[in-house]
C-alpha cells in the first residue's frame, strides 16, 4: 500500500475536545453500517462509559462495530468494561500485548488514532479515550471526507489483520472490498490530500514526508508537539530552514503539566542549538497541549505522529496531510492563537537557566539515547 495523494476531499479543522467530541459522538450515533475504531489509549472513567454506552447503542441497531486497541495503551481499562463492549456485540481486538518471549517487540505499540463510520467519514488527530482529554488536554483532530477515506479503511484493515492482533473468540478477517462500502465519490470543491504511516521498525513515511517538505519550505514551518526529541537528521532539518530564513517554529508543552517530565527535559538538551540557528521555540501554558500538527507553506501534517525516538521508530502511526492554501491558514490561525497562549524561550534567557535544570537536561537525555539503543 503506497500513500498517494488524493482530490475532491473535504477536510473540517477540529480544535479542542468541546469541537470533536460532539462531532464524533454525532457520526457514531448516526452509523448505520459499521464503525471502525483504533485507539491507543483507553482507560476506564467518565468517557470510557459514554464511549462504551455509544458503541453498545450502535451495535443494538445493527451497526457492526470493531474496535482495535493497543495491548499497553488499553491497561486501564478494566475487564468490567471489556465484558460490556464484548457482551453489547462489540468485535474487540488488541493490538501486540505484552509477551516476556518479545522483549524487543514489545517497544512496537499502535499509536494511531482513528475513527470510521459507514466508509463515508473519518476522524484522527491525537485523542484518545481517557478522561483529561475532555478538559485537561489541548488537543485537535481532523473530520475527513472523499476518496481518502478508503485508504483510512486500507489502514485500519492491515492493522486489523495483523497476526499482532489478538482477540477473544473468532477471528473475523477484513477483505476488499469492504462490506457495505463503496469508494466515495470526490467533492467538486474537494481539497487534496493522502493518508500517511509509519510502519515502525526504523521506517517512518511520516517522517520523511516532513523532511521533504523542510527542505522545500519557502515561508513557514511550523510544528506542535508535546513530546519533542527528534532524531539528528530533523534537528538539522530545522535548523538548516532557520538559516535561510524561513520562519521556523516550534510549539511544544510547557513544564505545569506535562504527563512525562522526563521527555521535556530530554528535548530541551537541543533548545541551545536551534535557538542558536534561528529557530522560535514556545511552551504552551494553560494546560497539556496533546496535539501533534504542523504547517510548512500550504502544507499541513495532523494525526498521531509526535517528534520523538517511540513514534519515529517504533509506533504505528497515522496522519493526514492535506495540500490546500486555505486550510492550512485555518491550521496557522490556530497556531497563532497558541502562540499566544505560550512562554516564548529565547537565546539569552535559555543561556541563564539553572544548573538543576541543565543536569535534568543531561539525565533524561542519557536516559532516551539507552532506550533508543533497545532496538
């Protein structure tokens, strides 16, 4: 399967849960064929039991409903919530649990964040079902509709099948053509794009589709991300743009409320170097920005895909690039207000920080370049 670029699309720009929580729970009441879901995570809470509640719903009515979750991600939810997803006719697999026989193959999880229903629609950015990403977490998704759609259900369809998926019972196998689907019809006014993965095991299409578009840049790059530790090759990328004078930014989560400290201060150790070269780096302040975006020109990126050693690496990701000059303002507005919202860290400040500081920096760093050795 080859990601390819796509016409006739129709993308809507979802930021913050209050937006795409409503939307999906929406097209989920509205199926009437099937819904496809993959998440990485999933804990038992407040949203879990509406979750459950809507899936439940939509199988009672006939709806076939398949729901993929990653074997470490889903941990939290409990076998309570299991049993009501299998007892409501919830088809439930799970993608590579862990096994002390794959120590190494553990590292590979399913990162990726999808919902389809009916063929027809999909959604992805970077949620999942857990309780702060309704108030706590800053976080965007993408509703999507036209011909790429069908390389979503591809997506979901491999997954799926993947002897790394396990679940209870019998094992029901998805097949082209998928039933119930037919490969929907572009919009007139439609705007391109293509669904993008990463495959783990060192490969990332993602990754290097963003290089690519780095090293094409000609106004802007700018990228979000809350968990930043990029490998050599990007960091160079960036700063290479900065130097020629492209607008290089980087939004990334501020230190109140991140969920792992530790990757903050691994990330930071590369602050000196690319503010040296030009680049603007923020920290988003009001509360955890989950989301995972970029903009370079009429270019924009959004889905799974964080900037780090586990998604470049090892995940299983999934994005969704589009190539239209109006939506990409849209996705730049939004960077705007975030911005906004942000510590700004510049070269001469950065240059004062404390030595406790400087010592995490070094810690977690030495810490992320073992684990990145594992595999």
């Amino acid at each position: 399967m080859r990601a390819t670029w796509k016409d006739g699309n129709r993308f809507e720009l979802l930021p913050e849960g209050k937006r795409f929580w409503p939307a999906m729970r929406e097209a989920i009441e509205d199926a009437r064929h099937y819904l496809w879901i993959e998440l990485y995570l999933m804990e038992s809470g407040s949203l879990a039991e509406r979750f459950i509640d809507a899936l439940t719903s939509a199988a009672a009515r006939g709806v076939e409903v398949k729901l993929m979750l990653d074997g470490v991600g889903s941990m939290g939810l409990s076998h309570g919530d299991r049993r009501r997803l299998r007892d409501g006719g919830v088809e439930l697999r799970f993608f590579n649990p862990l096994a002390v026989t794959r120590l190494g193959g553990n590292l590979m999880r399913d990162h990726r964040k999808l919902v389809i229903v009916d063929g027809v629609t999909a959604f992805t950015g970077g949620f999942g079902i857990v309780d702060e990403f309704i108030d706590a977490w800053y976080e965007v998704a993408v509703r999507i509709q036209g011909p790429v759609v069908e390389d979503w259900m591809r997506l979901f369809a491999h997954v799926w099948n993947s002897p790394l998926t396990r679940g209870d019972g019998t094992r029901t196998r998805l097949t082209r053509p998928f039933p119930g689907a037919s490969v929907p019809a572009p919009f007139a006014d439609g705007m391109r794009g293509r669904a993008i993965w990463g495959r783990g095991h060192r490969y990332q299409a993602i990754r290097l589709s963003l290089q690519g578009r780095i090293g094409t840049s000609r106004r802007r790059l700018w990228l979000c991300t809350p968990y930043f530790v990029p490998t050599l090759s990007l960091r160079r990328a960036l700063a290479r743009a900065a130097r020629r004078g492209i607008d290089v930014r980087l939004l990334l989560a501020g230190g109140g409320h991140h969920d792992h400290p530790g990757v903050r201060y691994a990330g930071q150790r590369f602050y000196r170097r690319l503010l040296k070269a030009g680049v603007r780096i923020y920290e988003f302040q009001p509360n955890f920005i989950h989301a995972k975006f970029s903009v370079v020109d009429d270019w924009v990126s959004l889905g799974s895909c964080n900037f780090d050693h586990w998604s470049l690496q090892w995940n299983l990701e999934a994005n969704q690039e589009v190539d239209d000059a109006e939506f990409a303002a849209e996705v730049a507005q939004l960077f705007e207000r975030n911005f906004a919202a942000s510590e700004h860290i510049d070269a001469e400040s950065w240059a004062r920080r404390s030595w406790g500081q400087r010592a995490r920096e070094w810690l977690f760093g030495t810490l992320n370049a073992w684990v990145t050795r594992l595999k």
